[in-house]
C-alpha cells in the first residue's frame, strides 16, 4: 500500500492521534464524552422545562391525559364515505386489449402443388 516505510509510519500516527481525539484518553475526556454530556444536559433541560408546562396546565384546570374520561366514539358507515363520481369514464375502448387472438394459419401452396418449397 505505501511504497515508504516512513509515510506508512506517518498514516499509522495520524490515525492514533485521529482516534485518541475522538474516544480519549484516560486523563482527557474525548469528542465522543463532550458530546453524550452536552445531551444529557440538554435532556435534563427539556425534562425540567416539560414539567414546568405540565403543572402549569394542570393548574388550568384541564384534565389530565390519562385520566378516565369516557369518550364516545362513533364511526362512519362505509356508504357515507363513497361519493358518486363524476368525469371522465376510465373504461377502455376495447374490451379486452390483452386477450389473445386465435388465427388460423393455413400453410401456403407452391404452384406445383406440394407443400414443401422448391429448390
């Protein structure tokens, strides 16, 4: 692959680099680390900023969603769902444009009389 021991060395070096960078090392925390307690905060801020809303509509006087509420539910017969269409007819012409056709093929006489061809 590298036709100098030297430039395979220097691959082999940025790679280390390259990944030490990313994971860490024991002492420095790593992208990857930085990255998962960035999230975490701003899970942690979304949680606290959910439960402000929440207790403030409960507060309204709302019901909450998991109370039980009997609601009745009715549905919509299928004929009411259906509306007579209008436009264009999308039949086709023809009847069937993929059936097939039987013709009869007769084979075709030389005129000496014979059904093989002359030479």
């Amino acid at each position: 692959m590298f036709q100098n021991r030297f430039g395979a060395l220097f691959f082999v070096g940025i790679t280390v680099l390259g990944a030490a960078a990313l994971v860490g090392t024991e002492e420095n925390g790593g992208t990857i680390s930085d990255a998962k307690a960035k999230i975490e905060e701003q899970r942690t801020e979304f949680l606290d900023e959910a439960d402000k809303v929440s207790s403030s509509s409960a507060s309204v006087g709302s019901t909450a969603p998991g109370s039980n509420m009997q609601v009745e539910i009715e549905f919509t017969p299928d004929a009411d769902l259906v509306q007579d269409p209008a436009g264009i007819n999308p039949a086709p012409i023809m009847p069937d444009p993929f059936a097939a056709e039987i013709v009869s093929v007769e084979p075709a006489q030389n005129q000496q009389g014979s059904d093989l061809p002359s030479r």
